[in-house]
C-alpha cells in the first residue's frame, strides 16, 4: 500500500477561522496532515519573519493521520517551525487558507496565506493558497469545496511546474453559480489608502488605516476579472520579481 | 528658479540607524527631503501593513527644506502615512535604506526596506533601494555614498520605466575596490532556516530561528554574483507575480 502524502495547512487568519477549519475538512481524506497556524489572527504580516522574540508552538490535537498546532509567529514562521521543528521534513504539499478575503490583484503582496505559499515553494514544496471574496468570519466555505478538493488532487497526482505555486481566489456565490476554473495573470490593481485620523484623551493624534482597492484596467485575463465574473481563479506565482524588460534599458543609465 | 524635487526617505532599521543617517546626507542636497521611518528596528517585516492598531506620527526635525518624523509602524504603513498624512501628496521620489544587510537574492522578499519601494512604486513614484552588505550597526557607510549619489541623480533626472523600482545592493569594501555599477537579475538564493531550541525557566520549550543563505547557482548575471564580486548590483524590480510561462501549461489542467 502507498503511504498517503505528507500535508502541511496553514493560515493568516488563526487556527480557529473558519476558512482553515473548513480547509482541513476538505484535505484530511486525501492525506496525512500537520496543520501549523498562527495562534491569532495575522492579516496583513505579509512576508513578515520573527528574528526578534522567540517562537512558541502549542499542540493543539493529535490522533493518526492528524497533527494540529498553534504558533505565536506569522505564517512564514509557521511553515519555517513546520518544516524544521514539527515535522522534521519538507511535507509533500503545502496548502494555505481559506483566506478571509480576495487575494487577487495586488493582495498578494500583502497576504499572509500567500507568504506561506511563498515559503513552501521556496523549498520545493508544492503549495498552494486558496482565499474566499469574503472578509466576513461568518462566510460560507461550503462552495468552495469542490474547486478546492479539485485543484489539490490535481496538485497532489500531478505536482507543479518547479518554482511555481498557485493563488487561488474563489468567488464569494452559491456553487450552481460558479462558472469554472480560469487560469489567469495577476491584474494591476492597487489600494489607495486613507487615514481616519482622530485624537486620543490626551489630545495626541492617531490614524486608523482604511483603504478602497483601485481598479487599474479590466483585462478579462486577470485574477480580479475572473473573481468578479464567477470563476475561480488559478494564477500561477513566483518569487523572482526582476523585472527582466527593464535590465536593457538600465544598463544603458550605469 | 526650478522647485527642488520632493524626496522621501524611509527605512525597516528605524531612524536612528546608521544607514539611514547616510542616507539622509547624501540627499539632502539634491531636494526638499522629508524622513518618515520607523521609530524601532522594523527587519523581517516584509510588506506587513498594521490594520489591528492605531498609527502615530511623531515630529523630530521641522526645518526649511527637512522634516523628519518617526511612526511607530512598519516601513509599509510609514510611506502610506507620508503619502496621505505628512505630505498631502505623492512625492517626487521615494529612497529606502541604507539597510544594514544585504537585499540581494530572495533577501528581497522579506525586505521592509523593499517593501517601502514597492509601496513608492505601486503608487507611481521613482523609487529606489539602497542596501549595504553589512549587518552590523558599525558598518562604514561611507563608501556607498559615492554609489549612492550616482543612482538617486540619475533617477532624479532621468525617471524610471513605469512600473519599475530598483533593488540597489553595495558591497563592503573600501571605495577604491568597488569595480562599478552592475545592472542584473534577483539571485536564486534561498535561506536555511534553523532553529535553536531552548527551554524556559518553566520547561517549556521556545525557539529562536537562525538561519543560512543557500546559494542556488553561481551566475554572473546575479545580485548576488555582483556584490561578492565588489560591483553595485541594481536589479529591476516589478510586482507583478504572475508566471507567466506556467499559465498554458495550466490552463491544460484545470
């Protein structure tokens, strides 16, 4: 008998979301799983790594088949502490999310669940990060079940291109009304920020961040045109950010 | 008489580091500079943005031509912050750093001395980079400063291709070992990550991660390459994530 893959789950939003316990419910029949996760909620850590205060792990449940624990770190340093610590190996697949929210356009730049995903390609892991058009801790993840078991069977049987992961944004409808799988580029949307800026009882200002996401364009073949038209997106990710068009043109400067 | 550009500078060390006080004086000739940059040690951030708490500004320096002021988020929030609050405009360009420690090679991803760069670049301003090859708190700026100057004029004179940042990484060594300016590509390095595990007083376990560079290659045309081989690498730099060569051979899967 085979053994069945080694899966790593993690997040940024907490082990108690809803969109990771959702996750793991759809991946334990497919394999063995370690699920690693931040003790709290981590959005918008991006890439972020704890080399100035020590890292905790706290084990959550064990059973065969099952391993599950908390981390005071970010997602990166949950994948880290995974591998080294946990698991004492590179797992066979990573899995990251449900995320709370779009992680198309230019929310990956700033997403801990693709940080993860960002991490475990790194180290040659296949991974993947799924994320649900939907903020809300009270979403509904059932929809999105059958496209997350198909797009991680797909990885599991038949791996991903070295280098490549994927980030994966579901729209938030009922599953009759999902359209299918688009494989698609990331869109070039930005946020554009603003300060509700207020003072404090003692007279000191303070700014809480808000923001509205800036369309830039509306290509049919990108992340957020696909989320919004109802199909899920698949844009293939990674990690090298040279931007090889310009090398030319800047050797001419220097 | 021309206006003088308006610069903004920032960092991830804080503005009380070494780095960016050289930073700082070798710009302050070429414009009106105002210095918004974390007010502690902000490495390891990546592009995390604080959401969960309030921001506050701080005004150290007002005078004609300078305004410097600390923030107690990460190098993300401080150039938002800037952007919205202390300048009430896009400035005319954004440097970060001096870093202390390298940037080269996959370094970039968990940067917040780059993240500030991309941040400056999403919201359309000429921005640039600058790292030393030196972690340590007594690095000798002074040969960057040379380098420095050269990249900050240019860009100020001549702009950058739209979309389009720079990852500038100098090399430690005195001024008459640095062999030139280096345009090239992000190195395929990755870190090592250890972790040294300890016990408390309590006996309970902790960890504080350690880690190694793991060289993926030796090409000449790399970050990395070029400042161990004493030359300024300038790479590129865009946001976009995409594979673009994965999606066919995706669009076949799903």
């Amino acid at each position: 008998m085979v053994e069945k893959p080694l899966i790593l789950i993690t997040n940024d939003d907490g082990v108690k979301a809803p969109g990771i316990r959702a996750l793991i419910s759809y991946l334990r029949p497919l394999g063995r799983v370690v699920v690693v996760a931040p003790d709290r909620p981590q959005s918008g850590t991006a890439h972020a790594v704890t080399i100035a205060h020590p890292l905790r792990l706290e084990l959550i449940t064990k059973e065969p088949g099952y391993e599950e624990y908390s981390c005071n770190g970010t997602p990166a340093d949950c994948v880290k502490l995974a591998f080294k610590i946990v698991m004492r190996r590179r797992p066979d697949f990573l899995f990251s999310g449900i995320n709370h929210g779009t992680n198309a356009s230019i929310n990956i730049v700033y997403s801990g669940t693709m940080a993860a995903v960002l991490e475990g390609a790194l180290a040659g892991v296949p991974s993947v990060g799924f994320s649900l058009d939907n903020y809300s801790q009270r979403a509904d993840f059932g929809p999105a079940g059958k496209f997350v078991k198909t797009i991680a069977t797909s990885v599991i049987t038949g791996g991903l291109p070295e280098g490549i992961c994927l980030n994966v944004n579901i729209p938030d409808v009922p599953e009759d009304q999902i359209k299918g799988i688009m494989v698609c580029r990331q869109a070039h949307g930005t946020w554009q920020e603003d300060f509700d800026e207020r003072e404090d009882p003692h007279g000191r200002p303070y700014y809480w961040m808000t923001g509205v996401y800036a369309r830039i364009g509306d290509d049919r073949d990108t992340d957020q045109w696909a989320v919004e038209n109802n199909f899920v997106a698949v844009v293939p990710v990674q990690f090298d950010l040279t931007a090889y068009q310009a090398i030319e043109t800047l050797r001419n400067r220097f």
